[in-house]
C-alpha cells in the first residue's frame, strides 16, 4: 500500500512510499514498516526513532513534536485518536476473525488456552494472544493485550493463514486504551473480579468499569459469566440483549479430590482433571460453556476435557518434588493457590515464596502479606520486578500486613531465596513459588535480568542432590 493511501483520510502527503507494515513499538519494526512514535510512550515513543530507523522504518508518524531523522517524518496532530483507523486501513482482514474475548482479574491465561485448545481438538484452526504472546504468528508482544496496531496486523496475518478464530486475553488496560477498538469480538467470557492495577485505574469501580466495556460490546453476540463471582450481576447486567450462558462449581455432579488433580462427573460424564486447584475447575467450566455456546455437544466436549493441560506458570508442578509455580501476584490469586495446596495436602506444612511489583498497584502489597500470613507455615520474601523502586521498601510494605510475632526469610536475591527453599524443603512440605509464573526477566532498576523460576528450581534440585551425595559419602 502507498503511503499516500493509508493517509488519505487523515493528511495529506507528498511521499511516494511502498508501505509494508505498521508499528508501535521501535522493538518489533521490520524492513519497510512506518513507524507511529507516540509522545510518552515509554519503550517505544519519539525517543526510540533512531531505533526504528536502524531496523529498517521508511516513514515515522509523529504527534505535535517535529522528528529530525533520516527518513520521511509525517506530522499527525492527535495521532492517538488516528491509530484504529490506520489498523483497518492497512490491516482490513483483521476484522474478519470471529474473536473470543476473555476478561478477568485472574484465570484469563488459563480459561483462554484451554478455550483454544478444545478449538483445536474439535478441528478448528485458532489463534491465541495474550500473556504469554501470539501464536502461529510472527508477531511478538509483551502486553496480555497488545497495541492496537500490533493485535490488527497479527489478526490480518492469521486471515491470511485461514485462521478465522482466535482467542484474545482483554485485559483492563487493553480495554481502557481502546486497543480492541473495531474488533470483531462475538464471544466474552468473565473469570473473576478482585483487586488488582490499582496503581493504573484508582478503584475498584473503575477497574471494573474498564472490564465491563468488554460485555457491552456491540460485536458481542454471547457472554459466558461465572456465577459464583460476587461481581457477577454487574457484568450480566452490562450483557443486555446477548445471549448469557453461566457456570458455577455446583455444575459438577460430583468432586473427588485426589493428590494429582480431580476426578469429576459433569452432565453423567465422569473424568479426571490432572492438575490441581477448585480455580481451575471454574477455568475449565469457562471454557466448556464457552464451547457450548457455539453450538458444540456434550458429546463432542466433554470427553475432550481430561486432556486440558495448564499454560506454563499456572501452578505449574515440579515432576519429582512437591514444588508448584504459579503467576499468583494478587490476594485473591496467592489465596487460592496456597488453599489448593492445602486441600490437596492437607498433611503437609505449606512454606510460600513470593514479592511484590515495583511501580504498581502498592495497597495489595500489605494484604497479600495477611493474606499469606494467615495460611502458610513459612514465608519466604523476595523480589519481584522491583523496576525503580527500592526492594526493601517493597519488603516492608508487605511485611506491614504481616503480624508482628511471625518469623519471616528475607532475601533479596530471588535465585538464592530459590534454592534455599528448595534445598532445604522437607519430605513433609509443599513449596509455592509465587508472582511470576511464566516470566523469563526480573527488572531491577531498569535493568533487565534473566530470571526464570523454573530454571532456578531444577537447578535447585540438582544441587540438593548433589549435597546429599556428598553428606552420604561422609557417613
């Protein structure tokens, strides 16, 4: 498409440019895109031009500040108010995938991976995007929902691909900056409701504010509410005029818990679920009504559904300790993930690493400390993508909500907090490790280090063996 083209609504130009992409983000630019460098955006705003140029941009778009480069500069005012209609000009198939919404403080990983499986497993090609990226795509993100820019050119590629359906985690960011705006979203599906981004939206009410947009949608033709939320009434009311499908744990004929997971009977069905935690048989529940609604059968579904497998970092187990890893970074989330522990082994002391984010929302930082306090029999505190603020004042503010005659480990140093858990983890202990789940960086200070949990454990591990190795030689 020539520049001209993709800019004739909104400005006139005089280039004669062959325009092969759009981009957001000095990061992902590819030979031939143009590059859209907002004021104030952190990463990836007019600061980053010369970024975008040394990978290749032709043309840069920039709002009301003039951009000197080596390229052509294209001044837009209100360039935000212009970026989703740029989308669908350069990107139009975008708005021919049927898109399933899933929205939610907690479990939209989740109930999204296990919506695109069952997609998968009953022969239809899918799409997923969110906190752990895009798939079957060459786009990458590190947003749960990406820019505006990057989501309609990942959903054009998939067009391209014949790839009609995909799976979008909405998160309330996504939401609130009008990211989704024009999608063709048929299908919402409603997790949970608890606090989380209050650093971002203020309130509660305007966070759930933001989420509730999801569901009046005009695009949407049904919704899948979970019912033993208690905001659940809030978003079915913002569903009038759709058609409403709701799940609850009473769905189930009947639970049996067991050390591995779950054996269950639903609709006369019974089968195994062989991860852990009542939160996930609310996931799977989501996705099964989500399956429902789009005309599938018990039949086809349900026996579909012992072979879900949890994304990465959504208590995620360690094969040969009782270790699990789990993204849990906000009360409601580290509360359910230490009572599964507790429901699953309920013989066993459960001992808890986790921290808090830097830059975020600080008022749940006390809460999951009580929180915490309250059912684990050791705590551990570490870092957490402290970013700019100081680790230890992260520390305390959790360590606020936390009574004072409760002996706490502090470390710092996440690796070493890691493997000493790990190391000396007893028979009789269950180890959660908490905040992170998937995530492969810590950043400190604005600096960006390698840091992955999973990593650190099976390192752990190889190292007790090699302690007991040498204690049993001494012998």
């Amino acid at each position: 498409m020539k520049i001209n083209q993709l800019l004739q609504d909104i400005t006139a130009t005089e280039f004669d440019l062959t325009v092969e992409g759009l981009c957001l983000n000095s990061n992902s630019i590819q030979p031939g895109d143009v590059f859209i460098a907002l004021q104030g955006e952190k990463g990836h705003g007019i600061d980053h031009i010369d970024q975008a140029i040394n990978q290749g941009c032709i043309a840069v778009l920039v709002d009301s500040q003039t951009a000197v480069c080596n390229v052509p500069a294209i001044r837009i005012d209100n360039l935000t108010t212009h970026l989703a209609d740029l989308a669908k000009t350069f990107y139009p198939k975008a708005q021919t995938v049927d898109v399933i919404g899933v929205t939610g403080t907690n479990g939209k990983t989740s109930v999204a991976h296990f919506i695109s499986q069952l997609l998968s497993q009953l022969g239809m090609k899918n799409g997923l995007i969110g906190t752990l990226g895009i798939s079957n795509n060459s786009q990458t993100s590190s947003q749960t929902t990406p820019d505006i820019i990057t989501l309609y050119r990942a959903l054009h590629e998939y067009a391209q691909n014949d790839i009609n359906t995909a799976v979008l985690e909405v998160s309330s960011h996504g939401l609130a900056q009008q990211r989704i705006q024009g999608l063709n979203i048929t299908q919402a599906v409603f997790t949970n409701f608890s606090q989380d981004h209050l650093d971002y939206h203020h309130s509660l009410q305007q966070y759930k504010s933001e989420k509730l947009k999801l569901f009046q949608q005009n695009s949407v033709q049904s919704v899948v509410i979970n019912q033993d939320d208690a905001s659940h009434a809030d978003f079915e009311m913002a569903s009038k005029n759709k058609q409403i499908s709701r799940y609850s744990i009473q769905d189930f004929d009947d639970i049996k818990t067991t050390e591995y997971g779950f054996i269950t009977q639903l609709n006369g069905f019974v089968f195994e679920v062989p991860f852990l935690g009542e939160f996930n048989l609310l996931n799977i529940l989501a996705a099964y009504q989500t399956l429902k609604a789009r005309d599938f059968t018990d039949e086809q579904i349900i026996p579909l559904l012992h072979q879900l497998s949890p994304p990465p970092g959504r208590m995620q187990k360690n094969a040969q300790q009782l270790i699990w890893i789990d993204y849990a970074h906000t009360p409601d989330a580290i509360e359910k993930a230490i009572t599964t522990l507790q429901n699953h082994y309920p013989e066993h002391k459960i001992r808890v690493i986790f921290g808090c984010g830097g830059d975020r929302d600080k008022d749940k930082r006390a809460k999951m400390g009580k929180i915490t306090s309250k059912l684990a029999d050791t705590i551990i505190l570490t870092n957490d993508n402290p970013r700019s603020e100081n680790p230890q004042t992260i520390i305390e503010d959790i360590l606020s909500g936390i009574d004072d005659s409760y002996e706490v480990i502090i470390n710092e140093n996440r690796q070493i907090a890691i493997e000493n858990a790990v190391i000396t983890l007893n028979e009789e202990e269950c180890l959660l490790i908490a905040g992170k789940g998937h995530e492969t960086t810590q950043i400190l200070n604005h600096e960006t280090l390698k840091s992955n949990d999973n990593d650190m454990v099976l390192a752990a591990i190889i190292e007790a063996a090699r302690l007991k190795k040498i204690k049993n030689k001494q012998r």
